[in-house]
C-alpha cells in the first residue's frame, strides 16, 4: 500500500491551511484526474439512487431469461438465475462503497488520534503506540479479516471492523510523521507561550493544517479497502448471496464463464477495476497538489 510522500518546509506563523484546493483547481489538474473525479461522482451518484435507476428487482428471478446476452430488455445480459446484471451492478455500488467508506473513515479517525497522541506527548507514550501500530502492521489485513469472519461470521460488519483495524497503521504512522514536523513549527511554540492548551492546539491547528495530506492518503485507501473488501466477498466471507456486491457477483459468474457467458463476472470486476484506478488517481492528484503547497 503507498503511503503519502512527506517533504513540508519549517515556516512561522499560525495560519491554517485549509482542506481541498476547489473544483475548478482540481479539474485544472489535468484530464486523467478529472476524468477520475468525474467518474467517483457517477459511482456515488449511482449508489445512492439505486432503486430509482436500476430497471430491475436485482432479485427478481426469471428462469426464462437465464444467462442471456446483451438485450434491449437487458443491456449487460442476465446471469444464471436470470436476474438482471445490471440492476445487480447499480446496487452492488451500494456496499461497494459503503464497506470502504466505514472502513476509511474508522481507521482515519483512529489514525488521526493515535498519531497526534504519538507526536504531541513523546516519550513513553509515543513508544508505546508506534510498537502498537508496527504490530498491527506486522499482520497482513486479509488474513485479520478471514479471523474476524471466523469468530463473528460474515457479512459486511466483520470484514469492515477488520480492516479498519488493519489500515489504522497506515494512517497513524504518516500522521505521526507529519504532525511531528508540525509541532517543531514557530507558531506552535508561540501558542504554548501564550497559555493554550496542547488540545485547543492540536485541534484548533495542527490537525487542520495536516488533514490535506491525510485526506490524500484517505482516497488511495479507499480503493486499497474496496479490493480488499471485494476480494473475501469473492472467497465468501464477506456480503453472501443473494446480496448485490460486486465480489460476491463475481464469484457466482464464475459457472457461468464455462458456458461462455463473460458478462455476469466480467461486468462486477471491471466496475472494481475502473473504482480502484478512478480512487487512486484523485488520491495522487490530491497528494501531487498538496506536495506543490508545500513547496
């Protein structure tokens, strides 16, 4: 997994640089991001609207229309129950990209507060949570997860606690880093002398000032989280059928491959494929623009 590169300069004074640089400056970044972003905006679009938009029941069942081809009553076919793929794909986005939201956002909270604690306290207790974080990192992510799934079995929740634990690591080590440069900044010195507390500091300041790079670091774990997720989907430990996901879907298509119909697995997996790149696009290109800022 990438991790954000650090290069930030010792400056004075207390401004905060605030998080995002804009549309119309994101768009400037040039085609492939904006294509990128373009494309994040349809997914979550999709996502959300779902029922409005998918033509089907993605449960709905129709023997009759079993494994058929691209159709005008089905543009991307049916699979081998006769449902409708591309109903079962539009809502697939929903957990596609519920299960790596929760997981970003759980492991970025506790990655912020660990790392922060690290950086602003020092000494033992610093010590103690970076030993803790390289330990959680010693443990690849997919087998914590297939542990998770053995002890509270599958579905969704259990894959999500576990990778969120996971990918703390990854967050908590880059904040430390970087909030630990920020501390030895001037103005950090000059609101201690003024009487504030380290908590109005770090909260009123220091984090603000580092959550561009932490955000740029969010988006390429979100499609680090969404393969990772589709992946035990896939092997059946995540979201099980009949639910629409797309690792799941790609699994039940795989039968389907031996009576050459491609569709009902190739349609999921491309859509996992075209997220993960789209993510780590808008990820490097936040990351390229906060790497300019600092400069």
């Amino acid at each position: 997994m990438s991790t954000i590169p650090i290069d930030r300069k010792a400056a004075g004074g207390g401004m905060v640089r605030r998080p995002g640089f804009g549309v119309l400056r994101a768009l400037r970044q040039g085609p492939l991001f904006a294509g990128a972003a373009v494309i994040l905006v349809l997914l979550v679009l999709i996502a959300v609207f779902a029922p409005l938009i998918a033509p089907y029941d993605p449960d709905a069942v129709d023997l009759t229309a079993t494994l058929a081809g691209s159709s005008s009553d089905h543009l991307l076919g049916a699979d081998q129950s006769g449902r409708d793929i591309l109903s079962r794909v539009i809502h697939g986005a929903r957990t596609g990209l519920l299960g790596p939201l929760l997981v970003v956002g759980i492991s970025t909270i506790l990655g912020i507060v660990l790392g922060v604690a690290a950086a602003w306290r020092g000494g033992w207790i610093d010590a103690m949570l970076s030993r803790s974080m390289d330990l959680i990192f010693a443990f690849p992510g997919m087998l914590v997860a297939i542990l998770f799934v053995a002890v509270f079995g599958s579905g969704l929740t259990a894959p999500v606690i576990a990778m969120s634990v996971a990918y703390t690591p990854y967050v908590g080590r880059l904040v430390r880093s970087i909030a630990a440069q920020e501390k030895a900044r001037p103005y950090i010195e000059s609101y201690r002398v003024q009487g504030w507390s380290g908590w109005t500091i770090c909260v009123r300041h220091l984090i603000p000032n580092i959550t561009p790079t932490v955000l740029a670091q969010s988006a390429i774990n979100f499609g680090y989280a969404l393969m990772d997720l589709a992946a035990l989907s896939y092997l059946g430990f995540g979201v099980q059928p009949p639910d629409s996901d797309w690792g799941s879907m790609i699994n039940e298509g795989q039968a389907a491959l031996l009576q050459d119909a491609m569709l009902p697995s190739f349609a999921p997996g491309l859509c996992i494929v075209v997220a993960v790149v789209a993510f780590g696009i808008v990820g490097e290109g936040i990351a390229d623009r906060v790497a300019k800022r600092e400069r």
